[in-house]
C-alpha cells in the first residue's frame, strides 16, 4: 500500500438523489482521510444531483471525488466507480442508504490493520439492517452461526447458511484488485446487479473474515424503490436478465473448487431462480402476458447450460415452492411467498 492509498473506496451510484444523498455522503465522511468516496451522478436530469455532486467534490477534494456519465444503471455506475477506485478496499453504498458510525471506525481498523501485516483478506463480511421507515421497524440481518467471528477464515471453515443469511451487496467489502482480477463487469441499463455484483468473484475469494458489527443501513420504503413489489414485477425482464447471467456464470460445482463454496453459490441461486419465478406469476396476474413464458425460457437456459443443476434445483425446496404447475399451483406459491414476505419482511 502506497503512503497516499486509501484503505477503501466507496461508491455512490447517484441518479436523481438530490433528496437523500446528502445523509449517505455525511455517514461515509466519518472514515476521514483514510477513504475515497466516489460519487457517479448516472446522468441525473430532474433535480439537482450533478451540483450536489461538485460541491461535495469541492468542500473536501481530498476525500471525494465526482463523476459524470450518461445514465447506464445501476450497474454502468458500479462498473465506473470500479475503474475509478483507488483504494486497497471496495464498497458500493447506495445514495439513499447509510453506514453506522461505530461500527465504520470498527471496520476501517481492521482493515489497517490487515493492510499493516500484509495480511490482506479477499472478503469482509459485516451485518446489515433493513431500515422499514415507514413503520419505524428495523431488522438485523448477521451471520452467526454460519461465519466464524473475528477471525481469518477459508471456506472450508464456512458452515450451513440459514435463511436471509446470504452474502448481499450490503455486507460484503471486496478486495478492490480481486474484482478486477475476476473481470466483473455488471450489465447496464438493469436493475438487481447486485445480485451479480457478490456472486461472479465468489469463487476467487479465499480468504474471509466476519466483523459482526451492525454496519450498512438498508432503507426500505419509497415507492420506487428497486425491491418494491409493483416496481420488480414492471421490471421482470431485467431480474430475468440478471438470473441468466448468474446461470451462465454458476461452473459449480467444478469450478469453485470447494465443496462448501458450491454448496453456498448453489443455494443462492436456488433462491434467485425461485424470485424470478414468483415475480413471473405476479406480472402475469397484474396482466402480463409474455410473464409464464419468459419463466419458462429461465428454466429452459438453465437446462441447456447445465443438465444436472436443473435436475438438483427443480427438486430443490424454495425453485419447487414457487413453481407448483397450474393455476392452482401458482396461487399455491404466491401464498408460500406472502407468508415468507410477512416473516422476512424483504421488501
């Protein structure tokens, strides 16, 4: 690490986030002269985020840095501020979330400290908490049980993944070289990269450590918001986009080249081919025609890129729940995934 290299670049993908990008910049400053955050303002046109943006950059030029681009998504403007990124560390925190002060300081001193002992580890992993505003709830979501704590890990050392323990965009902190060396590239123009963002440089990740601080601040509730249900089922193309990007990527378990690893990326796309299908039943009911069909057409790609994971993910518990055949079986499902939503409260 160079005298002047930061220990972790933050990027902020920005698109009309006038309102709230204000919290989130002030909540990452907190790490002082050791982080860079990067603002990528995604070619905002109906309010003020470009401006905001540059004056930001200009009251501390010695932390923040201001992009501007042609609006490319979501994913366009993770893919910039990866190639813009200086620091040793990589987070993407989106403008209207927020990180926990304490457990910052927590997580940038172990991050020094590894950098110290050039004992760089590929992968933290810290706790998030869906923030529901509107109902003033919040909810934790960790990794005990599943992670060792406070200690460098391999996934050999990794045990069984309960449900909502999935390593999300929102706990993960990478090696910024290893997503470069992995040659992540999210889609533009689409929604739910994230998905992609943690599940493409899994198999590169050797080395792990689970720091179980409350640290990045999930808000949940605008009505535009990417996870809200009316929004995702408007967007079906692009969740369907996003799982066959993560079919093709899924050689397990041959090329993960650990047994537990497989197991973890196979469950986790297990849940996102059970998503995609719950969402195609819930377009098709809001009057989607071409909705059953484009299920169809997931599980058929699946099926030619890799025989013996459909066999294993069609008998798999949550693929099987939400894709009971019929009518009959479709409100079956639906009902399964309102239980699941009332306990898990996921969106």
């Amino acid at each position: 690490m160079s005298d002047n290299q930061k220990t972790i670049s933050y990027v902020i993908p920005c698109y009309n986030s006038a309102a709230y990008m204000d919290h989130c910049i002030e909540s990452l400053l907190v790490g002082g002269d050791d982080v860079e955050i990067i603002i990528v303002d995604d070619g905002s046109t109906k309010d003020n985020t470009a401006a905001k943006a540059d004056a930001w950059a200009a009251r501390r030029p010695d932390v923040i840095r201001a992009i501007h681009q042609e609006n490319a998504g979501h994913g366009g403007a993770v893919n910039t501020g990866l190639a813009a990124a200086s620091g040793v560390y990589f987070k993407v925190v989106d403008s209207d979330d927020w990180l926990d002060a304490h457990a910052s300081h927590l997580m940038l001193a172990k991050l020094r400290g590894f950098i110290a002992g050039d004992s760089k580890i590929d992968l933290m992993v810290c706790n998030y908490v869906y923030e529901h505003t509107a109902t003033g709830t919040h909810r934790v979501i960790n990794y005990k049980g599943a992670l060792p704590e406070n200690r460098r890990f391999g996934w050999d050392q990794v045990r069984h993944f309960g449900v909502g323990q999935n390593i999300l965009m929102h706990s993960a902190i990478f090696r910024t070289e290893l997503l470069r060396e992995c040659g992540l590239q999210l889609p533009t123009h689409t929604f739910y990269v994230d998905n992609i963002f943690v599940y493409v440089p899994l198999p590169s990740v050797e080395t792990l450590y689970y720091l179980p601080v409350d640290l990045y601040r999930y808000f949940i509730g605008r009505d535009d918001q990417s996870v809200n249900e009316p929004v995702m089922i408007s967007r079906l193309d692009q969740q369907m986009r996003i799982t066959r990007v993560m079919v093709d990527a899924h050689q397990l378990p041959e090329a993960a080249g650990n047994d537990r690893l497989a197991r973890y990326m196979e469950a986790y796309l297990a849940l996102i081919l059970a998503a995609s299908s719950i969402i195609s039943i819930l377009a098709h009911n809001a009057g989607n025609t071409d909705a059953l069909r484009q299920r169809d057409e997931m599980w058929a790609h699946l099926k030619e890129r890799n025989p013996k994971l459909y066999r294993r993910m069609r008998r798999a518990a949550l693929p099987l729940g939400s894709n009971f055949p019929g009518k009959a079986g479709r409100a079956a499902s639906l009902r399964l995934y309102r239980v699941a939503q009332q306990m898990y409260r996921f969106n």
